[in-house]
C-alpha cells in the first residue's frame, strides 16, 4: 500500500485576492503555520519521497516543514494563460459573458490555458505513476497548489469536473490517500 498525503501551500495573496496562476510567494504568517503542522522531518509523518509543485509557494512550504521536495512539473497549478496573473472580479468586469461560462462550464479552457479536464487528466497521470513507483509500501508527501488537492480528490472519487466547485481547499490543508491494489482511496483517521 502507498500513502499519500496532500499539503495546499501557504497562502499567497494571489489566494486571498483570486488571482488566476501567478507565481507568488507565500505570506510570512502562512509559512509560520506551516512550521507548527505535523508533518515533516521528525513529526508525525516520515515520508518515503517528499514533492512539491514547482510554485515558489510549494517550495517555501515544503521548506518551512523541514523538508526538501523534489519539484514535479506535473503537480502545477492549473495553467490559466491569458488570464494569468490577473483578478477574478477584474475579469468579470471586462467579459462577465466569458468568465461566467468558464466558471459554469470547467471542460472550458481560459484563453490559451487549461480546462479543468485537463488538470485531472495530469493529475491522475501522476498519481497512476506514483502507484507504478511506489507499488510496494510507501509513504509519500506532496506539497501542492490548492487546485490540484481538488483534483486529486476528484479524481480519487470518480466525482465529474463540474463536481469542482464543491470541493474547497484551504491553504495548509492535508488530505491523506492510500493506494492499495491499484485503486487510489481518500483515507481518514
């Protein structure tokens, strides 16, 4: 059986201001809680492999948990082109038409960016070669941008794309699955 366990990164104020992608660093006060979380080098969880999206606020989290993760392409935050870097509600004010589509329809992809299709699809590749990798028992640690925590558990429950909205994930939360006969698991307790 593998374990795994999701982090969300310390929050960002591209977070806390809903901007699309970007590449922010995390708030000082985020990677301070991060410290106080028990995971990492000599807490609860000692991991096998230890990954991080390639944001700087995967790494520095990582970091701040005693850790160095080896960074991994696919765990990156969903990937929004045109509209990266830029507000929620500045976009609704310029194309509130466009916007509200994407955000009712998540097989829409921003202008040269991803659908959230498409994030599954990355995400569940990962997954099914982690369990290729680490097909004996392992215990693994992924430090990750928040949509790819909502990915992750989307793919675990077979739920459909559209099921996205109903899953919300805070920075620092943990979410632990097992992999256990080639069938990945959401585990609790």
């Amino acid at each position: 059986m593998t374990a795994l366990t999701l982090v969300a990164h310390a929050l960002t104020p591209a977070l806390r201001g809903l901007v699309l992608g970007g590449d922010a660093e995390p708030d000082p006060a985020g990677l301070a809680a991060a410290r106080e979380l028990p995971v990492g080098a000599g807490r609860e969880l000692a991991a096998d492999a230890v990954f991080a999206g390639p944001e700087v606020a995967a790494v520095r989290t990582a970091e701040a948990l005693g850790l160095t993760p080896v960074v991994e392409p696919a765990l990156r935050d969903r990937e929004y082109g045109d509209w990266s870097g830029r507000g929620l509600e500045e976009l609704l004010a310029a194309d509130p038409e466009r916007v509200t589509a994407w955000l009712e329809r998540p097989h829409t992809a921003t202008p040269g960016g991803e659908s959230e299709n498409d994030v599954l699809a990355r995400v569940a590749d990962w997954l099914g070669d982690l369990g290729e990798q680490y097909g004996e028992r392992r215990t693994v640690l992924a430090i990750v941008h928040p949509a790819v925590v909502r990915a992750a558990v989307l793919y675990v429950l077979d739920a459909p794309a559209e099921s996205l909205r109903h899953v919300d994930v805070r920075p620092l939360a943990r979410v632990r699955l097992s992999l256990h006969e080639g069938s990945w698991s959401l585990a609790f307790g």
